[in-house]
C-alpha cells in the first residue's frame, strides 16, 4: 500500500521523468521547430533598476472580484502587457477560470469545483462575495476569456492548477490555437507533470515552473524541464539576489509574486526582476511610471 509520505517521494521523481520525456520526444518529433526564449516573451532581460513589466493577478483583483471576466476586462483596458489568471477543469472537463480548489471562498457554492459540470458552475454568482455591484459575475470559461484577449494585442500567464494530462490540455491548447493567441500566452504550472504535458502538446508555447522553493542549482533546473524562466516568492530571492544575475546569463527570465506594496516593489526592481505579479496593478504602473530615471 502507498501511503501519503510515500506518495510525496514518489510524485517528484515521477513528474521529472514524464517532463524528461515529453521534452525527449518534442526534440525527435519537432526536430525543425522554433525555440521559444524569455526574450520572446518579455522583451529584453532587466537589469538592476529597470522597471519590470506588470501582470495582473487574476486579472485587477483591486477593481472586480477575481478571476471574472469584469476584473480580466479591467486589467486589458489598462496599460499592462501581461494578465494573469488559473485555469482549473470543471468535472465535464471545460477548462475554467478559478483558483481554489473548493468554491466557497470567491462563490455562493460549496465543495470542490472539480466535482461541478460546467453548468452547475455557471448557476453560481462570482461576484456578490466581493461587492453588491458585482452580482451575478459568473465563472468564465477558458473560452469567455480568450473572446477578450485575442482581440486586445495583450499577453497571457495561463497557470495550470495541479496535473493536466495530454487529453485534459488539449481541450485547452485547441482553444489557444483557435483564437490564434499561441503566441501571446505562457504556461506557468507547480506541477511538472502539467508543464510536461504542455512541452509535449504544444511545443511553441512558452512555460514556466512556479516554485515554492529553490533548489541549489535553478539553472540547471529550468534548462532540464524546458521552460523560458521561473516565477517564485520575492523572500525567496531576497535571499539569494545572485540568483537573477545567474538566470540571465543563461537567457533565462524571473518574475515574483504577489506583490502590493511600494516597498516590495522598490526591492524587486533594485534586483532587476523582469516581472511583477501583482494584486495591484495599475498601482504598480503608476508607480513604475512616476519613479522612473528622469521623472
């Protein structure tokens, strides 16, 4: 029998050799295709003292309740380049917008939203929790989103929430490719298994490990699972400062989450990140704006 601590040894090593895999097989079967790199996506890499671009966190969570359309909306309209938002599945296998795992926190629902149909997650109100005005938001789908982005020339950080499989992301990677955003969007995932999948399914289409802790080596680490740079916890990089310095030596990108205020942003910006995921965007804008060399 496996038991959960068994699990938890087992999973890293597992996802490592599927994320090994999938990128196995898009060198033999893509062997003409085009590499992506972090320049692609966020322009030069920065350094010490340039202002970061700006993602909004689930859209502008400042402005409309997270992750509806009204809040994805509001953060398009803006100067931002890059939104962004989590993609979940609900039990019919539509790909979603939502953060938790349970629906409590941000609907008038109750339980695990992968237990729900798609129609059964569209009854609720996404709204009401936040502001009287906006009752009656809904969970948007995947495609209520990308109705939006396409026409908007904005950019997308698209976080898969736990393990897509190749049969669950194609649902999503059909849709980026229907709207003819592919160019536009980057994967972010904790999970390496969803990164993997993403390598394997869609090649073209930037990822990037979300990572809760660093290992000693991040470069290694990003080269071996493919992705264009990494996202991880301003504190984290705070501690090793060196660490941006040796991600863009490489070619490789850095962002951090989630931050709010003047003061952490004032520190990532001395360290030369090349994005902010923030609660706050047009704050953040405004302030990169004012704050600049020669303002």
């Amino acid at each position: 029998m496996t038991t959960p601590s068994t699990r938890q040894g087992i999973y890293p090593l597992g996802a490592s050799f599927c994320a090994a895999v999938a990128i196995l097989l898009l060198l033999l079967l893509n062997p003409g295709s085009t590499p992506v790199y972090a320049t692609d996506m966020f322009g030069d890499l920065r350094k010490p003292g340039d202002a970061a671009f700006v993602a909004g966190h689930r859209g502008d969570r400042s402005a409309a309740p997270e992750n509806t359309l009204a809040a994805l909306q509001r953060a398009l309209d803006s100067p931002l380049e890059f939104v962004e938002t989590d993609i979940a599945r609900s039990s019919d296998g539509v790909p979603v917008l939502f953060h938790d795992r349970t629906l409590k926190r941000t609907t008038d629902g109750v339980g695990p939203l992968a237990d729900k149909t798609l129609a059964e997650l569209k009854a609720l109100d996404a709204g009401s929790w936040y502001a009287p005005e906006f009752a009656g938001e809904r969970i948007p789908t995947l495609d209520e989103f990308l109705t939006i982005l396409a026409p908007s020339g904005k950019k997308a950080l698209l976080e898969l929430k736990g393990f897509w499989s190749l049969d669950e992301l194609a649902a999503v990677t059909n849709s980026l490719e229907a709207f003819g955003v592919t160019d536009r969007v980057i994967f972010m995932s904790f999970n390496l298994g969803s990164l993997s999948s993403a390598a394997a399914l869609a090649p073209t289409v930037p990822r990037v490990a979300i990572l809760r802790s660093l290992p000693d080596d991040v470069v290694g680490y990003a080269r071996s699972f493919g992705v264009i740079g990494v996202v991880t916890d301003a504190t984290l990089l705070a501690e090793r400062p060196e660490l941006v310095d040796e991600m863009h030596h490489a070619g490789l990108g850095i962002m951090v989450y989630t931050l709010n205020s003047v003061a952490t942003w004032a520190e990532a910006r001395a360290l030369g990140v090349d994005g902010i995921i923030t609660d706050k965007p047009s704050s953040l804008d405004v302030w990169l704006a004012d704050t600049a060399p020669g303002t």
